[in-house]
C-alpha cells in the first residue's frame, strides 16, 4: 500500500502526517511525503531551502517510527493549482490513498482562494482523507 501524505510544515499537513504513521504501521505501507512548488522555484535554491528542510523534519519522523518513506517535491506550472499538482501525482505515482490536513475557512476565504483539500477529495481517482488539526484542551 502506498499513502500519500501533503506536506507543507504547517501544523494541519503534521497532523496528517501523524494520521500516515498510524495507518503506515496498521497496514505496512509506504508513505510518501509531497510538497507541491512553482516549477521556477527550483532554480532559487534560497527559496526551496524551507521546502526542503519541512521535508527532511518529516522524513526524520518516520525513520524513527521505521516508516519506509520517500519524500517529493512535485514541481508545477504557474497555469496548474496545487490541488490539480497533488491529483496528478497521486494518480502518477499510484497512491492508493491520500491524506491532507484541513482547517476551517470562510466561504469568501474558500472562493478567493480555492481548498486544496476539496480539490483532492473531489477530483483524486483514490480515497482522500482529511485530518483536522486536533484542540488541545
């Protein structure tokens, strides 16, 4: 099984970072830890380095969970969303499900801007699930 997870640093892309470790353990899988970027980006290593270093965070806590994982960076066109990025590559790279971590947003916030997460759970060929941050009490 393979378990896609999008990553971004922030701390609902952690909680469902969190989510793939458990179903990681509970079905032997594979995760795979994605961030999406503007494709001119890569020629501006000052501007990947937070990128990067979001990424090796998430690695080094599946390494101690002893998760196999990968991590990518899934370089985009500026004519591409970041949920049309993250569609494709889970359908190209055969996710056999897709975690993203959710927050509340306005309608006004979820119009001017779009939701990612909506656009996975609309739009991905495999099961998506949402994981919203969790209040701490």
């Amino acid at each position: 099984m393979r378990i896609m997870v999008c990553y971004d640093g922030s701390d609902e892309s952690r909680e469902g970072l969190m989510e793939a470790i458990k179903h990681a353990k509970a079905f032997d899988a594979e995760v795979m830890v994605v961030t999406s970027a503007l494709s001119d980006h890569k020629d501006y290593p000052i501007m990947m380095e937070p990128v990067e270093q979001n990424l090796n965070q998430a690695q080094a806590l599946l390494d101690e969970n002893n998760i196999i994982c990968k991590t990518c960076i899934s370089y985009r066109g500026v004519d591409m969303s970041i949920g049309e990025d993250l569609v494709e590559f889970a359908r190209r790279e055969h996710a056999d499900e897709v975690i993203v971590g959710i927050r509340a947003r306005s309608r006004v916030g979820k119009f001017l801007l779009g939701s990612v997460a909506q656009w996975l759970m609309l739009k991905a060929e495999c099961p998506v699930i949402g994981v919203k941050k969790m209040m701490t009490r």
